[in-house]
C-alpha cells in the first residue's frame, strides 16, 4: 500500500500539482514537443486529455512542452527565441468556470526549454460536455518572424483536445477519457487496479462486432494493440503486463471512429 501511495505521489508531482502551479513532467523525451499528443481519430484514438471532469468537482490537468531551438519554415530551420502563449484567454473553448496557469508564469516558453500549463477549477452545470480546446501561441524566430498558431490543429490537422465535463456525481471522474461511453455503448473496468502482473478487463458492450482492445503509455503511444470480437452485454479479457515497466497506462476499446478509455496502474 505504501509503494502504491508513493507512485500516486509521484506521479502528481510531475504531472500536476494542487493550488494552481504544474512542473513539466521529466518523463516526456525531449523529441516530444507537447505531452500529451493530441486525439486523432485515424493515428491515436486512446490519445488527448484522458481524464473526465465533472460538475462540481475541482479538476486539474497539465500539458508538457518542450520547446525546440529550431523551427521548420517551410522546410527551412531556423533559429527559434521562444514561443509565447497570451496569459490570459490564450485556451479557446475553455469554459468559464476554469482558468489556466503555466510555467513559466509569464507564459512566455524560451527555446531548448521545457514547461507547462495546467487547467483547472470546479466545472459548472452550464459547462456540462465536451469541448474542444485549443491553444493560441506565437513562434518567435531570431531571424524576425513571428508566426500566430492555433494548437494542436497547426501542427497536425483533425487532431483535437477535447475536455469531457460530465454530470455531478458521475462514476468515472478522472478515470474516462475525453470519449463518453455512449457513441460505443461501452463501459469499462480493470481488476485488480493497481496490478502486478494480469488484470482482467470487463467491457459491457451495446452492440455485437469486432473492436480493437489497446493499451498505451501516458505520451499515447501504443505499448499493446489486438483485435477482439465483442458480444452484447458483459466480456471479459486477460490483459497481461508483466512485460511493461511500473507506471500509470491508458487502456480502451476502439470501433476505429471513436473510443472508450480509462486508467490502469501497474505497481509491483
């Protein structure tokens, strides 16, 4: 129980941190300019902003950035200053209930460094379902250009970060991705959660077809994908990850238009 606390712990501290202030998180590779990569229905279904907020319940989330020393101009690399996102109104379709931080607080992130923003406050009932978040910046090159971008759909098209605000009170706070159950008609749970080695996944699906069961890492790269066919009503998987280091995962099911995601934690 302590080595499970401990984790959980740790984890806070890099993804995100109470009384509204983040530290970027250590783990992310610096090829990785921003952690979480965005959702894409075709390239990454399980990615985006994995956990749900709910009417009434304070929420947090954190964004890494790591920001290169150069920047592609239309195939030409040139020296990168820095990349400026507006403190203030600098987040489109977030609501007005939540606001945002970065560091650093100026917002202003230098190149060859890292950072982060965290959303975050207590969602109201106007703010329930799902919306589609994006990022204003602007790229400060040395050699006097400066670029005004919208994040993340200027650095890849049809790629979103959406926010999922559910009812007050709804089970799966913090543990559904940014997809509700209901476009697949399909709920999810793991036991044991935390794991060692096997955790048995039970999916509780409307509809009778051939779905993907995935698992991925938290930059939503896909550590184990396999092609499972799905009855009505209660299935249940043996998922086994004695072959993954500890650490928290996403795990979901995909019909290839949308997904049903939620957390699972190996601890050993």
């Amino acid at each position: 129980m302590k080595k499970v606390a401990l984790f959980t712990l740790a984890f806070m501290a890099l993804g995100s941190l109470q009384a509204q202030d983040c530290a970027p998180n250590e783990n992310v590779p610096d090829s990785v300019v921003v952690s979480p990569l965005p959702y894409n229905e075709m390239e990454r279904p399980e990615a985006g902003i994995a956990d749900t907020a709910c009417v009434g319940s304070y929420f947090e989330f954190a964004f890494t950035f790591n920001i290169p020393s150069v920047y592609d101009l239309n195939g030409v690399q040139v020296p990168l200053n820095a990349v400026q996102v507006p403190a203030e109104n600098g987040i489109n379709e977030l609501p007005s209930s939540m606001d945002y931080v970065c560091n650093p607080p100026d917002c202003l992130f230098e190149a060859d460094s890292s950072g982060c923003i965290l959303i975050y406050g207590t969602p109201t009932a106007e703010d329930q379902g799902v919306h589609d978040l994006s990022i204003l910046a602007q790229i400060q090159t040395a050699i006097g250009i400066n670029l005004d971008i919208v994040l993340p759909e200027n650095l890849e098209p049809n790629s979103h970060y959406y926010l999922n605000i559910r009812e007050e009170g709804f089970d799966n706070c913090l543990l559904v991705s940014t997809w509700e159950a209901a476009p697949l008609g399909i709920q999810l749970s793991s036991r044991p959660n935390p794991f060692g080695t096997l955790a048995q996944i039970e999916m509780e699906v409307a509809r009778t077809g051939d779905y993907q069961f995935f698992v991925a890492d938290m930059l939503g790269q896909k550590v184990h994908a396999r092609t499972v066919n799905l009855f009505s009503g209660l299935n249940q998987l043996e998922f086994d990850g004695s072959n993954l280091p500890e650490g928290l995962y996403i795990y979901g099911v995909t019909d290839g238009r949308s997904a049903v995601t939620s957390k699972m934690i190996i601890n050993r």
